[in-house]
C-alpha cells in the first residue's frame, strides 16, 4: 500500500515507521534538519513497544503531484492543520483513505470539509512517543493502540483495509462502530494533563499532589464528559472516577502541550480545553474551569499561532 504520512515527528515517525519496516510503501513529510537526516541515515525508530529498528524510507517536503497515497497518517498538531491540507492535497486522489490521529476534536472536521467525510476516518492513539533528534523518534510506553473509525460507525471496505494494514506492521489497532466515545474518552484524560499542567505551569505530578489542583483537575474532566454527553456520545458513568485513579497510580505523565508551552511553540488549546470551552457554550453545559483555562491560555494561544518560530 503507498501510504502519506503527513506529519513524521512523534506519532507519525513512529506509525510510520512500523509500516515502514512492514514493507508498505511509505512516504513521509519531514522538513529542515529531520528530512535531511531521514533521506540520508534513515528514520530510526526507538521502541519499547516493538524493538529498536532502522528504516529507510523516501522522504520529501510535500507531494509533487506525480502519485496518489492509498492511506494518508494525519498527524500534525491542530494549528497546522490548513497548510498540512495544502501540502497533502496533490497526494489525495479518488481512492485515498485519511487516517487522523491528532489531539483533540475538531480536526476530523476540517479534513471532512476539505477532502468529502467517506474519505476520513477519525483515530485516537495511544502511544508515548517522541521525536528524539533529527531522524530519531521513540515509543517509551507499551502501547501501538489505535482506535479508528468512520463518525456514523460505518465498516466501510477502506476502513477494513486499513486495518488489516496496520495489523500486519505490528500495530494494535481497532476499527471501532463508536469512535466518537474513544475520541471524547482520551478528550476527558488530555483536557486535565494538558490543561492543568500549563496553566499551574507545573509538571502534572505536582499538580495531582496539590488538594486544590487536583480537585480542578477533577472538575475539568467532569466539565468535558458532561459535554461530550450532551452531545449524544456513550461516555461510562464513571469515567472520570477511574482517568483519575489512573493518573494518581502512575503519576509521570508528561503533557505534549505544556512541553510545546515551556518551549514558546504554538498551543492545541482549540482542540482540547478551547472546545470544550465553545462546545459547552454551544449546548447550554457549564464548563467554568475549561472556560478559565482557556482564556488563560488564549494570549499564548493567539500570539504564539501569530509567530510560530
């Protein structure tokens, strides 16, 4: 299968490179020093999961035009969303299947409204990964999970496809009939990491060992499921019961937004506290806390988008 990956840092390297080594036919989108270091070393992709392996896939600045990608991996964050649209669009043809994996809600729509919605099927996945240097990404968790799907639960041959691809390079993945409860379930979970995290301006450990801030982390995530009710999805009635016993069982979670905030890069706030923030606002649902982050946050938001260095 030829397969897009838009987006070879963290997730996309990783994913990329499992198919990669599967012997898909895999192109990835890379720019400055990691393109450089992909087309001449390779992509070396540093797994827990799967085992260290080195690939050596093509890798270019954007598509020519000159072929069409059977299955595109979406996987840049939010804020590029319109310039990655642009740069994938010479490789989407008739046939081409996207797979976003991105953070947050919304993202799916975008490329629903650009590319048709039969084309797009939203993922949610759950890798810890990270791009070490130029050419090198890692895994340091124990998981490959995707779970992906169609929004109307349609099991649509390109989706079926897709996942027997996926299966085949080592990945866990799941076509699922309720996307929607997996997006809105990581949603709950990365709302508080991301959220709490950056607006305390403190690694989430200290934030869950804090009374005062661990009870808004609690409320940040009742906010968000409460939403995502209102808008018609299955959430469990105890949701936010056990994301919280998960994250005060293993505490080192580290949040990918407040590492991009501690480093001056641009924010996904739209994304995740932000639309909780808007949708809440939409459907009548209360949501203080994530309104609060949100606005904290929007001037870092709004300039750093402005002058993403």
């Amino acid at each position: 299968m030829t397969i897009l990956v838009m987006g070879s840092g963290a997730v996309g390297g990783c994913y990329g490179g499992l198919l990669a080594r599967a012997g898909e036919d895999v192109v990835f989108v890379a720019r400055g020093e990691h393109l450089e270091a992909i087309n001449r070393d390779g992509l070396r992709v540093e797994s827990a999961a799967t085992g260290d392996f080195v690939v050596r896939p093509k890798a270019v600045a954007r598509p020519d035009g000159t072929w069409q990608a059977e299955l595109v991996l979406f996987c840049v964050k939010s804020y590029q969303n319109e310039e990655a649209m642009n740069v994938v669009a010479p490789a989407v043809g008739d046939r081409t299947t996207i797979l976003t994996l991105q953070n947050g809600i919304g993202g799916g729509d975008q490329l629903a409204s650009r590319f048709g919605a039969d084309k797009v099927l939203l993922g949610a996945a759950y890798i810890d990964a990270m791009r070490i240097r130029p050419g090198v990404v890692a895994d340091v968790g124990n998981s490959t999970r995707i779970i992906f799907g169609h929004t109307d639960g349609r099991r649509t041959e390109s989706a079926k496809r897709t996942e027997v691809i996926l299966k085949q390079a080592g990945i866990d993945a799941v076509l699922s009939e309720n996307v929607l409860t997996a997006l809105w379930n990581k949603l709950v979970y990365i709302c508080a990491l991301s959220g709490m995290s950056c607006i305390t301006r403190a690694p989430f450990h200290d934030v869950l060992r804090c009374p005062e801030t661990l009870g808004m982390t609690e409320r940040v995530m009742r906010e968000a499921y409460h939403v995502g009710k209102a808008e018609g999805v299955s959430l469990d009635d105890d949701l936010v019961e056990t994301t919280l016993a998960g994250f005060l069982q293993e505490e080192n979670f580290v949040s990918s937004m407040y590492l991009d905030l501690v480093a001056g890069k641009p924010l996904e706030l739209d994304v995740l506290n932000g639309a909780v923030s808007r949708k809440g606002k939409a459907l009548g649902v209360p949501t203080p806390t994530n309104d609060f982050i949100a606005a904290c946050l929007s001037i870092a938001y709004a300039t750093r988008r402005a002058d993403p260095r």
